[in-house]
C-alpha cells in the first residue's frame, strides 16, 4: 500500500495526550484495521481476552470474530494461516505472545513468509505482520525473555523493527500493516506500561529509516529498542560531566538505515552500539563492520559494542540485572571511547 | 478360610499404604502452591507462577506408580509434579527467590525447575516442548537396556501443537516405553477446550497414533493410580505407550493466585469443581473405610506445614547467585 501518512512531528507538549506502550500499539492496530478491510488478528487468546498483554483490549468488541481470532496453540499453523491468507490478499496480523516461541514456527516466518515473493518470480506478495512481545527484565527466565532479531534481521525477505517508545509502537505497528512484506514488529516486554506523547491520527513511521533521539558532538550511540531509553539517560548523565551524546534509534533493524549513522560518525567520530541481545552475532556486529567500512577515516577508536553476555538469561534478578546492559555500562562505555583519543 | 483372610488383609494393607502415600503426595503439593501463591501475592518472588492446586491426584497418582529412576518431562505448570516426584522442598522454594542454592542454581525459577536425581527432566517454557523429551528419555531407557519408562504431562491445550503429535508418533511407531498423561483442566490459558478443539476426549488424539488410551477422573487419585499403575507396567512390559487423560480443574488462574481481568468461567464453574477437590476425596473416603483416622491425616498436613515452613526460610536465607558466575554451565567441559 502506498498511502503513506507523514508521521508527525511530536513537539515535547506537558498538556498533550499520553499513551502507554501497550495503548498506543492498540491503537495504532484499530485505526489500521478500520482503514483496510483486508486486516485482520489471529493468535492465543487475542480475541476473547484481549491478548495476555492487553494488547488486543477491546478490539473484539469493535471488529468482531471474524476479524479477531482466537486459534489454538499451534504456532506453525498460526503463521501459516498468515502466510497463506497474505499469498491471497489478506493482510493478516499473527501474534507470538513471547518472542521465544518463534521457535516452533521458524520454517513458517524464514522458510516459507520471507522466501515466497521470490519463489514465485514475484508474482505475488506476503503483507504479513508477526507482533511478539521480546526482551528481559521480568524475571521470565531462559524460555520467555530473549531478543532474537539477529535471527530475523539475517533473514533476506523478512522486516523487523523495534519500538522504543509509544509514540513509536504505534506508528511502526502501522506501517508494518500497511508494508506489503513479512514485518515483525518485535515488542518490548519491560517497556508495556511506559508512556509518552501519541498524536490520535493514524500515522505510519517509514520503515528503514533511523531517528536521531538526541543530538551530541562527542559519541554517536546507536541502540535497540529498549536501549534508546537507557542510552538517553545515559545521555542526561555524561551531559552532566560536559560530555554530548548523539543517540541513534535505528527503529526498524531490518532494513538498517545506515546513511543517518555514517552521517552522524563523520561528526563524533566514535560510536557505540548497544542492544539486549547477546553482543556475538548480534547487530552490533553488523553495525560496527558498516561502519568501518564506510567511515574509517573518521573514527578515532575502534567501535565499541554492548549487549548480554553469551548465555541464556537468567532468571534470579540479581543475574538478570547484571546481564542485561543498562544507563550505567552505557555511560561507562562512552567514557572509555573518550579515554582512547 | 484362614488363608483368604490374610489375603484380604494383605490387599487392604497394601491399598491403605497406597492411600497414604498418595494423600501425603497431594497434601505437599496443596501446601507447596499454596505458600507459593502467597509469597508471590506478597511480591517476594520474581517471575511467574503457575499453580497447580486441584490437579493434586493427577501427579501423586502417576508418580505413585513410579519409581525413582522413571523419567518424568513437565510442563509451565510442573511444581506438582516435581513435589511428587521428590524433588526436594527446600531447592525448589530456593529456585522461585531466585537463590543459588535452588534446583537450576537460581537460573531457571518456577517454569524450569529439574532434579536429574529424581528422573525429573525438567518443568518447561514451551508448551508440548517436553513430550518428544519424554520419547527420547525412553529412547535412551531401552537403548541401554534399562526397563525404567518415561512420562510425559501436559495440558489439553499442548494437544494442539506439532511436537505433541510428533512425539506421540515417534513414541508409537518406535514402540518406547512413554506414558502420555494429559491434564485436561479444561482450559489453555483463558480459551475454553472447546474453544480450541472440536474433541470432548483428548484422548481421541491417541488413535490416530495407534495408542491406547483410557480417561480417568482426574479429581480421584485412586483412579489415576489405578490408570496409570496399568499404563506403567504396560510400558515397561515392552508394549508400547499409552495415553491417559485425566478430567481436572485448576483452582487459580492461568498465572498467579487471582484474575487480573474479565473472568473466562463462572463462579459455578468454579465452585462445583472445588466441591470435588481430590484431597477432601481421599481424606473421606480414607476416613469411611477406616484406612486412617482424621487425626493422622491432621498430622500429615501439619509435618508437611512445619516441612513447607523450614524450607522457606531455607529459600530466604540462602545467598544470591554471584553476578561473576554469569557465563556457567552454558557450555559442558
Ligand atoms: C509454544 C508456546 N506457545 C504459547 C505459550 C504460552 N502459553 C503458556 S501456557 C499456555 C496454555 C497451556 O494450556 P494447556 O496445555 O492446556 O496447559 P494448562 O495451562 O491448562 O495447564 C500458553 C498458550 C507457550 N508457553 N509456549
């Protein structure tokens, strides 16, 4: 679909209408619904309760059975459904609950979803969005707290992307509906009940494109989804010893918008990437070859990298605390770029 | 007339001692979840947690008919089964505070919770991940010529998902020694069974792989027994699997103690199951046909409260996992 709605520009506003995380993607969801017949919801226990994080509150009352359903737990065939029903001109939208799951369904999204455009010589297309909830931070454990889209991201015919706030959940969610290819729109579980300012229209946010959360002279940050609200309090906190953040919020991973993170390295010439995945075979990596490649001569050091440790997560939330990286290993991070030149 | 007479006291000795046995397996598990519920309302534990209370004859008449070196796979709802099995009291408080002295080292919390010593492979996150588990556990038995046998629970719900029908398959075609217990509460989270498939009888699903199967009242421990004592011996007789579904109900919600929104059954719904409740069940039939008097059964519940007690404070103050030990056990060797 090509109606693209600029996303508006949210000016900071103490009287203006705030949303929770979880509101704002409901939101965003409902309006994409009423703007396109063609939408529809399926997944575990969306429909009659509302999906387990209430993401789904109140839109069976609005749509109906028809277009929110309730489907056994079947993850294979749930995203099946999606596929088949996108190859026929749906636009389905399948929810993974917690993102862990992809694990009994990964043929349907990476086998099947991202491949089928080009299989079929083009001849069609699968306008699929996936929702699932990622992330640690509850205590979920090993099983219902992982950051998988390294996986996905790696995946050619696949999209992902990464709602940092509400205000981006919505129109990310929105555009991931509207975008005429498989799209994940991956979550954050820890982030469900922050708020921020959400304008009422529909609004899509394009996707592949990257937003400056804050500007700075001294180290550019890149983060992921839940990291841009750690690495802007970091921001807050090095601003107090005279040090200017720049931080980068890619918000769709896959495709990667790296023009606006070259641009941004010309500037500070030092970069950190930092996200809730393990650092080995995380974006990070992808990120920082990148940019080596295309903005050597104006780094003066190596780009540092911050993500989990390679292990599962941990459940005890004294372990779950120190594996997952937050303001302070940010903070210390950029310090340690700045001791090197 | 002697000689049939000893006989009789013999058989009923032997089925007083199995009603003891299943009622103390029950009574633990009723106070273990119960005390978990509230330290978890209390806000004391991370995570999540889900109880088990009123499927109490489901695990204490399987694991009755077990023994130590059976294999067992559960579910996200696996600390009953694990009270059955052994597991001890104290590692599996200690694992819900998230403490290093727990059953996965403070790793793994309520949804993970293991005990190899016990034959318990493992609760699990993923639900139906544990069944082909189970078939292979049993792969394993037969393999080295072991005669132990393997179980697997699960919900109704699991039913539905691809491992489940793929282990049962693999498990009949390869005719391993795998019991197949389904729990069927009624429920797969908020969705009602017949909300999520067209079956009254999970057990139907056996069938289709060439099964037997056999469905029980999942509120009378002496029946699921009885079941699954069948079931065990078949397995391990070299038979094959077998499938038992056991009708229950869980008293809390899907997680934690209470609903957070709408409610998805009645309060006669509710009730009327409560009213069965498999430990008042046994504790009266028990009572009536002289097996043991309420003041022993009083005593069963208060040991096992004094037992729940210490194993709290156990949990409490034991010492937190060190954040230096992040990287262990993620790889052997
Ligand atoms: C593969 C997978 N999909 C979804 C979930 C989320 N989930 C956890 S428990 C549950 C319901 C399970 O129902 P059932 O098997 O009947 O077991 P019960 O909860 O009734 O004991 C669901 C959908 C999960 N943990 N794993």
């Amino acid at each position: 679909m090509t109606t693209t709605t600029e996303a508006p520009a949210v000016v900071p506003n103490a009287t203006a209408r705030k949303l929770t995380y979880v509101k704002a993607f409901n939101e965003g969801l409902a309006q994409a619904m009423r703007e396109d017949e063609n939408v529809f919801v399926a997944g575990e226990d969306v429909a009659g309760y509302g999906g387990v994080f209430r993401m789904f509150d109140n839109l069976l009352d609005e749509f109906g059975p028809r277009r929110m359903i309730d489907t056994p737990i079947s993850e294979a065939a749930l995203v099946g459904l999606g596929v088949g029903a996108a190859a026929r001109g749906l636009r389905p939208v399948v929810d993974l609950m917690f993102m862990d799951f992809i694990g009994v369904c990964l043929d349907q999204i990476v086998n099947q979803a991202a491949k089928m455009k080009y299989m079929f010589g083009g001849a069609l297309s699968v306008p699929l969005t996936i929702t699932t909830a990622s992330g640690a931070g509850l205590g979920a454990a090993a099983q219902h707290s992982q950051s998988l889209e390294a996986w996905l991201a790696h995946v050619p015919g696949l999209k992902v992307v990464m709602p940092c706030d509400p205000y981006t959940a919505k129109g990310l969610t929105v555009s991931a509906i509207r975008d005429d290819n498989p799209v994940v729109v991956m979550l954050n579980k820890v982030l469900l009940g922050s708020t921020s300012e959400v304008p009422e229209e529909i609004y899509g946010i394009p996707l592949g494109q990257a937003h400056t959360a804050r500007q700075g002279s001294d180290v550019t940050v890149i983060a992921l989804g839940r990291m841009v609200g750690e690495a802007l309090a970091a921001a807050d906190e090095l601003a107090a010893e005279g040090v200017e953040i720049e931080v980068i919020d890619p918000r769709t991973v896959q495709p990667l918008d790296t023009e606006t993170m070259f641009a941004s390295v010309r500037r500070t010439n030092r970069v950190l990437v930092v996200h809730e995945a393990v650092t080995f075979g995380g974006l990070g990596a992808e990120i920082a070859a990148q940019i080596q490649d295309a903005a050597f001569d104006h780094l003066d050091a190596p780009v540092l990298r911050i993500g989990a440790p390679f292990s599962p997560v941990p459940f005890s939330p004294v372990l779950e605390k120190a594996y997952v990286p937050d303001r302070a290993r940010i903070a210390q991070g950029c310090r340690r770029l700045l001791e090197r030149s | 007339m002697a000689q049939k007479k000893s006989a009789d006291a013999v058989a009923h000795q032997v089925s007083a001692q199995v009603i003891r046995d299943l009622h103390e397996r029950m009574v633990r598990i009723r106070l273990f979840e119960t005390e978990a519920g509230k330290l978890m309302e209390a806000g004391k534990l991370p995570g999540f947690l889900h109880l088990y209370v009123g499927q109490e004859a489901v695990a204490a008449g399987v694991m009755a008919a077990l023994r130590d070196d059976d294999q067992i796979t559960s579910t996200h709802r696996g600390h009953g089964h694990a009270v059955a099995k052994g597991v001890g009291l104290r590692e599996m408080y200690a694992e819900l505070y998230g403490r290093v002295t727990g059953a996965c080292l403070g790793r793994g919390g309520s949804m993970h919770i293991n005990d190899l010593t016990r034959g318990m492979l493992g609760a699990n996150g993923i639900v139906g991940a544990g069944v082909p588990i189970a078939v292979g556990a049993a792969f394993a038995a037969r393999y080295k010529g072991e005669d132990s046998v393997a179980v697997t629970f699960f919900g109704d719900g699991a039913t539905n998902i691809g491992a489940f029908h793929e282990g049962a398959n693999m498990a009949a075609i390869l005719g391993l020694p795998v019991v197949f217990v389904c729990e069927n509460n009624g429920y797969a989270e908020f969705t009602p069974q017949s909300g999520h498939m067209l079956l009254t009888d999970v057990a139907d699903r056996a069938a289709a792989y060439g099964m037997p199967s056999v469905i029980v009242d999942g509120m009378d421990a002496l029946a699921v027994h009885r079941a699954a004592a069948d079931a065990v011996e078949r397995a391990r007789s070299g038979a094959g699997p077998m499938m038992i579904e056991a009708k229950t109900y869980r008293f809390f919600d899907h997680q934690g103690v209470k609903g957070l929104r709408h409610p998805y059954r009645s309060d006669e719904e509710v009730a009327e199951w409560k009213a069965r409740d498999p430990i008042d069940l046994l504790e009266t039939r028990a009572v009536a046909d002289g097996t043991a008097t309420r003041a022993e059964l009083d005593d069963v519940w208060q040991r096992t409260r004094d037992e729940i007690a210490e194993a709290i404070a156990y949990a409490e103050t034991s010492p937190l996992p060190d954040p230096a030990d992040l990287l262990l056990n993620v790889y052997s060797g």
